[in-house]
C-alpha cells in the first residue's frame, strides 16, 4: 500500500518538477519531563507506512534518463537508546523492510539533502511546522542557491505540500478502505458496550474507560481523538471532554468516539436514552435529526456537491424545527436569517481518513466540491437546546442530540461504513434497557 502511494506522490511531482521532504512528526511534552505516546505525521504514514521519530523521506522523481528515487533518513540502531527508548529500525534495515531505496542517518540530512536536490527545480516541503528543520531545509537551499556557474539546475520554489499530496489522500484505495472498515468495526463494538453499560449513577468517566478498553483490545491503534461521553445538557456543548459527570435516568448521552486501525480513524455519534426511554421531546427532537441524517445520506453519491449534503440535511432540521414551534419563522426565512444557528451551529459533513478532520479541499475552483468514488465523508447532523435558553418551553432545554455515521463515496451511490451500530429509536430503546455491562475487573 505504501509503495503504491510512493508512486502516485513521484507520479505527481514529476509533472510538476519537483522533489519532496516530507517529515513525520517529533515527541511532544506532556507536562516537565513526560511526552505525550507518539503519532506520526499522516502525510509520512501515508507514504511510509514507518511509525519512528526523527524521520524523513525524501522523494525524487524521475528527470532525465535518471529513475525516481526514495530516500528515508532515520534514526541508527543504539543500543542504550533502545533499552530506554524501544527499538529502533536502524538504517541497515530499512530499505528491506519499507521498500524505499536508500537510507541514512538523519543527523546526515543537512550533509545529503544538496547532492539530492540538484537538478530539481522545485521542492515540496511544508515551511513552518518546525522552525529547526526549516533552518536545515532553508540553509541547504540557500546554499545552492548560492553557487556561481552550476552545471544543474536547483530548487528556486518550495510549494507547500497540501495540494499535491493532500489530494492524492483524499481518494482512498481498497487497502485503506479495508482498514477504515477494520476502524469502524471495532467502533461500533465499543458504542455498543457503552449502550448497554449507561445507567443511572454511572459516571460519564466510566463510560469513556469502557469504550476505549474495547477499542485497545480489539486492537485500535488509539482513540483517534479525544471521546466525548456527555450526558444531559453537557451534550449541548459540542467539544465537552470533561467526561466526570454522573449519569442521570432520563437525560440523554452523546458519545462521539472513534478508534484508529493502523492510524485510520472512525467518527461516531450516537444519542440514546439512560434508562431505555425516550421522553416524548426527546423522540420528537431525535426523530429529526434522524430524518435529516437519512435525508443527506441519501444525497450521497457521485456527482453530488460536497455542500448539497448539508443543505440537506439543513433543511429538514430547519422543517422539524418549525414544525415542533421552536422556530417560529417559516423554514425559507429561518435558514435566510440562520435564526436556526442558535440550535445548529455546526455543519454537516467533514473528510475522514488518517485525520479524523481529514485533508482534501472542499471547494474547487470557488465552487463546492463533487463527490466523487474513493471519497469518504462524515454526516453529523445535530439539534442543541441549551438549559438555559428561556426562548423555548423548559421541557426543550437540555437536550443535546447528535448522530454521526462515516460514508464511502462508491461508482454506484455509497456505503455506510458505521452501520452497524444502532440508531432507530426502537433499536436504541431496547438495546439500553437490555441488562448492565460494566467495565472489566
């Protein structure tokens, strides 16, 4: 998979004329001398599929009669550091194992990046992520710059690397795609658990602990961001990660986790009661937001626009809305004034993949994108009453509700990855009620 996605990455920069430096990330500090478990850079994993610090790949493509080349600088094998630190590939291995052509050490970059970039007119690289490298990077090219009489050419350009290599990832390939549904699978057994687990007294910290014990031991790499257990009003808050209140029967729980599979992520939102009942509001608002889910979802296919989707899935909030009297505009009026926001203030939809908010444009040529095959998206419509919003009834205020499902883009429509887990009313209502798991002992 890493080697295809090389060539499609060299494919690219050799019709652009340019060669490419892509860093993974470096350890961040969590607090004095602890870091916080390491992630690699998405754009290096896609292409390298190697989870180390300290690395670099370098892509040259083909000019000329010369072929394209990968080169990788990493870390050498230490066995002190390995004993404090875990084991490390080594610069002898590497081009076995990962597939690429040459490797050195990465404290030789500064030393080989030169001899590499001649001949190349241009380079990928993204300026500004880390202010060391880019005194390497920038060092180096100065330095080529300044040589008089040169028989090559050399970099005069650095272009960032999101619109080459951000594109290429938006499309997914089928190995991808069988870890995105690797990811989901083992997001959907963990919302299960908490479904059946959310009680009343339950503290909403529990809830997180067992769905990420089931995404670990079904062997997640990692949440793939930080989850969301909201009970009650706290769903009104979009981004809560408290996550230490207790639950209460009859309130509602939001929970918006995902797992990662080889650092491919899954979203999932799902609503449900604590106790197993809706309250006759609570199925109203729910009923809604379900509908306007069904509603985007349907949207989904080649040819749509990426923004179709939320209008969608706007305008059937927007109608249910009116229709319960918590708008009192018309809907063409609401969604005009955007007098709804103050119950919908987000939009629908985002890219996944090895990002949770993944990359990829979403407006082309100052139009909204078209959906296209390989594509994969989220649709999140919501309906958020704040407790303390004295414009509506008090039986409204509170109520928090959010269902998010993860959808492939295919030739022929689209396939919703996270369907398996429950959404219905009648499937949530007897799904909580059924008898209490509890996290393991």
């Amino acid at each position: 998979m890493y080697a295809a996605h090389r060539a499609r990455a060299l494919a690219a920069l050799e019709a652009r004329g340019a060669a490419a430096l892509v860093f993974t990330n470096t350890p961040k500090t969590r607090n004095h001398d602890a870091e916080y478990r390491f992630r690699p850079d998405s754009d290096f994993w896609w292409l390298t599929g190697f989870g180390e610090p300290e690395s670099a790949l370098l892509l040259l493509p083909a000019r000329g009669e010369k072929p394209a080349k990968t080169v990788l600088f990493l870390r050498e094998r230490n066995r002190d550091a390995e004993i404090w630190s875990g084991r490390r590939l080594g610069v002898e291995r590497a081009p076995e194992h990962l597939g690429v052509d040459e490797a050195y050490p990465i404290a030789e970059l500064d030393k080989k990046l030169a001899d590499f970039l001649k001949g190349h007119t241009k380079l990928v690289y993204r300026v500004g992520a880390d202010e060391s490298r880019d005194r390497i990077v920038l060092g180096v090219l100065s330095r080529l710059r300044a040589l008089a009489r040169q028989p090559e050419p050399v970099p005069q350009e650095v272009l960032d690397p999101a619109p080459l290599l951000h594109e290429l990832r938006l499309f997914k390939d089928e190995h991808e795609l069988d870890l995105m549904r690797r990811a989901a699978e083992i997001t959907a057994a963990g919302h299960i658990a908490a479904m059946k687990a959310a009680r009343d007294g339950v503290n909403e910290g529990e809830i997180e602990a067992l769905i990420e014990y089931e995404f670990r031991r079904r062997g997640a790499t990692a949440p793939a961001y930080g989850s969301i257990v909201a009970g009650g009003a706290n769903a009104c808050i979009l981004h809560y990660v408290e996550n230490d209140q207790p639950l209460r029967a009859g309130d509602l729980l939001l929970i918006d986790a995902g797992a990662e599979a080889d650092y491919y992520a899954c979203d999932i939102t799902r609503t449900f009661p604590i106790g197993g009942k809706f309250s006759a509001e609570q199925r109203a608002l729910y009923g809604v937001v379900l509908q306007a889910q069904h509603d985007a979802i349907a949207l989904s296919h080649p040819g749509a626009r990426f923004d179709a989707v939320h209008k969608r899935a706007l305008r059937t909030l927007v109608e249910g809305l009116c229709r319960l009297g918590l708008l009192v505009d018309t809907p063409d009026v609401a969604i005009e004034k955007e007098t709804y926001r103050r119950f919908y203030m987000h939009r629908t939809s985002h890219w996944l993949g090895l990002d949770v908010h993944d990359c990829g444009a979403y407006v082309v040529e100052r139009e909204s994108r078209t959906l296209e095959p390989g594509m994969v998206l989220t649709i999140e419509p919501g309906l958020y009453i704040a407790e303390d919003d004295d414009t509506v009834e008090p039986r409204w205020r509170g109520i928090g509700i959010r269902i998010e499902d993860d959808v492939l883009i295919t030739p022929s429509g689209h396939e919703i990855l996270t369907s398996a887990v429950p959404k219905s009313i009648a499937d949530l209502e007897r799904l909580c009620s059924s008898p209490a798991r509890t996290v393991p002992v």
